[in-house]
C-alpha cells in the first residue's frame, strides 16, 4: 500500500495483514479504475483531452462537489478510451494494480455503451477485453468477470444496447456474468429498466444494479422487486429502512459497501457516520470494495482498513469481511472454496507467526 492511504488510526501491523490478504473484489468500475499511471498513458496517446498527466494535478481534478460533478469527470476519462487497444491496455494494466493487492478474483463493471457509440466496434471491444482477461490470469494469476451496465442517464437507447451486447450469442464475452445499472439515480427511475434485466437473466446472467446510492430505500426495494437484484451496488440508504435491512438480511442480499466512494461522491458526509455498522447489526451480508479507486483517491486495502476501524476488526474479523466477498461472488463453488481456503491459510499462518 502506498504511504499516502495507510490510515493512522489502524494498527501498522493490521495494514501489512490487510496487504497480504487474498481478496474478491466485486464492485469496481473498469474506467474508473485508471490509475494515474494508467490516465497519463491514455492521455499521452490522446493528447487533445482535457484530463491532466500529471498526478498532482490529478488529484485536484479528482475532487468532486457532488455526484453530478463527478459523472462529468468520469465522462471525461471515459473519452480517452478509443481505440481497441486502449480497452487492452486499460483491462490488462487495471488488472496489474489489481494483482499487486493480492486480489484474486474481480468482477469488474464495464460499460460497453460508453465504448460503442464512441465509434469502438463492438466485436473488436469484446475480444479485447478477453484478450486482456486471459492474459491477466496466466501472467497476474487474477481471475477476472465481467458485469456490463447500463449507464441509466444516457436512457432507454443505451439499455437496448447493453441488454443486446449482453445476450447476443455472436458477440456475448465468455467472462460475462452479471447485468448492472449505473450512473445517477435521481431521475432515473429503477423499474423502466426491467424489460432489460428481465433479458439479461433469461440469458444466465446475475442481476446487480446500483441502488440507495444517492438516493432513498425505495429505490433498493425497486431494485430487489422489479430488476430482481441478487446484490446491490451500494445500498447505502437500506440503513433508513428497518423492514429493508431485515428483508436483506434474512434473504441472504449481500451489499457491495465502498466507504470512501460514499465520502467523494457526497453521497455520506463522513465516514464516522457511514451506516456499515447498522447493515452488520442488522446481519445483512456486507463486502467491500472500493468502485472507481484512483479518483476517490483509494484503494481495496484502504477500503478494508477502513472498514477494519468503522467495524472494530482484527485480523479474524478481516478474513471473514474477505470471505463474505468470496462467497457473494459468481465464482462457482471449488472456486469459492480455494479462495476461502487461501484466506484462511494465511491468516493461520500470520497470527502464528
Ligand atoms: N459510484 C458510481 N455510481 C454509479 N455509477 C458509477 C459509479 N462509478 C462509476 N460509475 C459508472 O458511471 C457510468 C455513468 C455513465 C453515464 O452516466 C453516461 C451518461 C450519458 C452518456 C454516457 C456515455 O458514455 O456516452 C454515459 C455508469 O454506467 C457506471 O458504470
Ligand atoms: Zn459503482
């Protein structure tokens, strides 16, 4: 972990377990995964963008006033994606810095709308993702999946085409295995998409929207009712709603908790009032990740060290934290248990030593 994200109300011994731990990570963008590194080198190959190269002034320009600022900014990196081998470039190099986590399975949400009708052709997109896949497993050993989400604003337009990218058989990656929905929610009424998801799962796929990100537990009940969701991106606002949590809970619907995305977007004011305790109380499956890191200024071993002080872990407390990430996944069940098996083997051995 770099110097800049060890948080000092963490034990520095609780940081190098973190690091070391094998981790799922299940909700995290793939542009908003670009790390610096990864922006300068778009940037440089596309050099009419507006988006800086220099790291410093990446981080100011990473600074949001509200989720609506942020979407534009997200936009804009989106922009520096154009060609096929930048998809390549981005998937394989986000894998990297995935790896050198120690993560070892990763359900990475891309938007292949935002690709297409930039002029990407479809079927050049799909094999290079794949490709970056593939590569990414045999060099970094980390297993990667694809969600493909609709990106909501841009309307009913960019549904029919995720839904049909998704379920077309000439065209559907192998890696594909789950349908989202993302973007702002306020205004972007959850049940007009389920014509959409309805296609998606007759077609295999898992249903995980966003939802009670920045906006209230009906939207999470929408989500669950008409988009029949199997997790929730976020779900932040469930916290308001004692008959949703109990719903979650006793369902087995785990949330995808990013805490410190929750901060940058404004959608929380702080972390000291994050709702994550509330959602463990109430004994709903919580995992974490951590949604589009470099631009909220983070990383998954930040997020779980930030849970580790929101939720008072230790080590055991983290490995369980790890495994509700393994298990809410949709590896299949001998995947699942290697993970959990590694996990488990590595937190013996580092509270034996
Ligand atoms: N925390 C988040 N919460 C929600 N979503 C998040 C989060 N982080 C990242 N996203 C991503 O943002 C995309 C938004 C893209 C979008 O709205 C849009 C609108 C109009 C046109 C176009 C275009 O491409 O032409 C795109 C989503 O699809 C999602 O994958
Ligand atoms: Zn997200």
């Amino acid at each position: 972990m770099t110097e800049h994200l060890v948080d000092p109300d963490v034990p520095r011994d609780l940081h190098a377990f973190i690091a070391g731990l094998p981790k799922a990570e299940l909700h995290v963008h793939h542009v908003g995964s670009a790390s610096p590194r990864i922006v300068s080198e778009l940037a440089a190959r596309h050099a009419d963008s507006k988006v800086p190269t220099d790291p410093e002034a990446l981080v100011d320009y990473f600074t949001f006033t509200d989720f609506a600022h942020f979407i534009d900014v997200y936009l804009s990196v989106v922009d520096l994606i154009r060609t096929p081998e930048d998809v390549r470039l981005l998937t394989y190099e986000v894998a990297r810095d995935m790896a050198r986590q120690q993560v070892r399975y990763a359900e990475l949400t891309i938007t292949p709308f935002s690709s297409t009708r930039r002029g990407i052709d479809e079927g050049a997109f799909m094999d290079a993702i794949e490709d970056a896949r593939k590569a990414a497993e045999a060099e970094f050993g980390t297993v990667l999946r694809w969600c493909f989400d609709i990106p909501g604003e841009a309307g009913l337009e960019s549904a029919e085409e995720t839904a049909r990218l998704a379920t077309d058989d000439r065209l559907r990656p192998e890696g594909l295995v789950s349908f989202g929905l993302g973007g702002p929610e306020i205004g972007v009424a959850r049940p007009q998409f389920k014509p959409y998801f309805d296609r998606a799962i007759a077609a295999g796929l898992h249903s995980v929207p966003h939802a009670g990100e920045t906006t209230g537990p009906q939207t999470v009940w929408e989500a669950l009712i008409d988009l029949r969701a199997e997790r929730i991106g976020h779900g932040t606002s469930s916290a308001q709603d004692p008959k949703l949590l109990a719903h979650l809970a006793e369902r087995r619907i785990p949330l995808e908790v990013c805490p410190t995305s929750n901060i940058a977007t404004r959608a929380v004011r702080t972390l000291d009032e994050h709702p994550i305790k509330e959602f463990v109380r109430a004994g709903v499956p919580v995992t974490i990740n951590s949604d589009d890191p470099p631009m909220f200024g983070t990383d998954l071993n930040n997020e779980y060290a930030v849970a580790a002080r929101l939720l008072g872990l230790d080590e055991r407390g983290l490995a369980d934290l790890a495994k509700n990430g393994v298990e809410a996944s949709f590896l299949d069940a001998p995947g699942k248990a290697r993970i959990a098996d590694e996990i488990d083997t590595y937190t013996a051995a580092w509270l034996a030593s």
